[in-house]
C-alpha cells in the first residue's frame, strides 16, 4: 500500500514512518520541519522520503497514487495552540479539513486522523467511551473536535476515515519530546535529581507508549473496511489510566536517586478516565505492549546510553512552544506560519 504520512519528522511521525516501510508499504512523508533541529539519539533505521512542505500548501497532485493517509501534522499540544488560537484553527482544523478534501478528490480510500483524548475535558464519574460527550478546553480539543465532524460528513462508499483518540504519548522516539508529563517527569529526575510537583497529583491521565501508537495505526490500516470505517477509537488500555501522583512515582520508582514531592491541588481542571475497551475488542492485532513503568525504564536506560545533559533536555527543540516561539521571535515564520526565506 503506499502510504502518505505527514508529520514524519515528529516525535510520533518519526517512529511511525519505519514501522510501516517494514510492513513493506511504500510510504511519502509530509512535514513542514518546524522541528528538525530536535534529534536526541539515532535510532532511526529507515525514513522515508518527505516533502517540505506545509499541509496548507499540498495539492491533488502531491496525492497521485496514494492508497491511504495518515495526518498528524498539527500544532500539537495544549499550550501551543494557546500561542496563536487563530492560526491553530487555519493550520489544524482547515488545512486537516483542506487535506481530507483533497484526499477524497485525489481518490484516496483510507484516512486515518489523529485525534486525542483531549476533547473530553474535564473529570466525569464515569469512564469515557466513545460515545460520550465531548468536552474541549483548549484550541487544540476544539480544533481536534472539529476536524472529527467535518471529515466525518465526507465519508462515503468510497472514502473512509477514521479517528483515533490517543491518550497521552510517552516513550522515547527519535524526534523527542519533553513537553508531555511522563518524559518531562523522566527528564526532570535524570537533570535535577528532583520532582517537584506543583500539584497534588490527583488529575487523571491515560497514557500511551508512543509505540503502541504507532502499531495502532497499522493495525487500522490493515483492518477490514468495515471495522474502521467512519469509526471513533480511543487508543490506549484501561489499565493505562493513571493519577498524575501515580505517573511521578513509576519515575521515581526508576530514577532511584530522585526526591519526589508534592504541592495542593493546582488550578488545572483537565481529569479524565478513558475506557480502551472498543480498540482492544475490535480492532484485529491490537494490544498496547507498555506500561508506565516500562517507559521510565526505557527512557533511564537511554539517558544512560547517550549520557544526557541538562542542556539536552533544556534544549528548545525538543519542547513544541519554545521551538516555535524561537522561530516567530528570529521571524523564521510569519505570522501565518509559513516559512519566510533567507
């Protein structure tokens, strides 16, 4: 099958990417390269041949041959999308929108969004399915939300999406991130010895290796059409829901040198428990293979390997705002976000 991927130098894109090329699909990336300055370790057998260019900018055309798409290349978190609300509805809800018309236009059959466990919101008395409400907080929810209705309305006999609602990503990846709460904790502990909690630790999060992210992907690919078609999957396992407290203690547990401590309950009302059921008793192939624990170990051990610094960890490109708050303060980017030349 060939497969565009955009996203493909990002922190999930970047381990997607080879996955599927030793599936032995033909895959084309698409990444506009905001992040390429970050790159932690080389752990990257293959990458496949990605195009510079912003989803805005693609046409029919960038589209000829292509069997399936995978879009991830959004602004991609929280405090990001706060940045510049404005341009994070142009570049995440219309240009993922504009993608999808152009996908269907292009006769692309499958298209698979990445969407997020985010548009819930806030805490519920009961485990979130599917089915249940949404209740975004931020731009970056909303935008999420909004890309599900309007991509939803073009599916048809011959176009077919799906979403997938992932829970919070952890693990190591290439194209590393420190700006999501297990591999922030992680690195604070390796770096300062120390985690400091401002908050008590009682929100709720699921968590999902970034991994099992990316097998989630292949294993919707690879379902029968009827199984995914115009479907809704939360991506994670029930047993992943944990306590923010419970996160800082599987790192702790690790980084056995670290001093763990708590503050009173902080002003973030984001809690949410997400039920993994439907993923897990529908999708053919799928299981999440990793736990908390299991993710701070890995990333000990890969902060062991490549002796990592605090100016590593620091360093603006393995953190969403910052790199892009540099990029708008060298006017790199206008303020559409587009690349301004030399």
């Amino acid at each position: 099958m060939k497969i565009l991927v955009t996203g493909t130098e990002g922190y999930l894109g970047s381990l997607l990417a080879p996955l599927l090329m030793d599936e032995g699909h033909e895959v084309v990336g698409v990444d506009t390269g905001y992040y390429k300055v970050g790159w932690l370790y080389n752990g990257t057998p293959r990458t496949p041949l990605t195009l510079s260019r912003d989803i805005r900018d693609l046409t029919v055309d960038d589209l000829a041959g292509v069997e399936a798409i995978v879009h991830m290349a959004e602004l991609s978190n929280d405090p990001l999308g706060q940045l510049a609300p404005t341009i994070t509805y142009e570049i995440n809800h219309l240009g993922s929108v504009h993608l999808a018309n152009l996908a269907k236009a292009a006769g692309v059959s499958r298209f698979v969004y990445m969407s997020s466990c985010s548009v819930y919101g806030v805490a519920t008395d009961e485990d979130i399915t599917e089915t249940s409400p949404t209740n975004p907080q931020t731009a970056y929810a909303e935008c999420k939300t909004f890309v599900e209705r309007d991509v939803s309305a073009l599916a048809d006999d011959d176009f077919s999406p799906t979403f997938m609602r992932n829970a919070t990503a952890f693990g190591a990846s290439p194209r590393m991130r420190f700006d999501i709460v297990l591999n922030n904790l992680a690195g604070l502990a390796w770096t300062t010895r120390e985690i400091a909690m401002t908050s008590d630790g009682t929100p709720w999060r699921p968590l999902v290796h970034a991994l099992d992210i990316a097998r989630s992907i292949s294993c919707a690919l690879a379902a029968p059409r009827d199984l995914v078609h115009n479907e809704v999957f939360n991506v994670g396992d029930s047993a992943q829901n944990y306590q923010v407290r419970d996160i800082a203690e599987a790192v702790a547990d690790v980084f056995t040198d670290c001093k763990l401590s708590f503050g009173d309950s902080g002003g973030d009302n984001r809690s949410y428990r997400v039920s993994f059921e439907k993923i897990n008793d529908t999708l053919p192939g799928f299981s999440c293979e990793w736990t908390a624990a299991r993710g701070a170990k890995q990333l000990f051990d890969l902060f062991t390997r490549i002796d990592m610094t605090a100016e590593t960890f620091e360093f603006r490109g393995f953190t969403r705002l910052k790199q892009l708050e540099h990029l708008i303060a060298t006017r790199q980017i206008d303020d559409g976000f587009f690349w301004v030349g030399p």
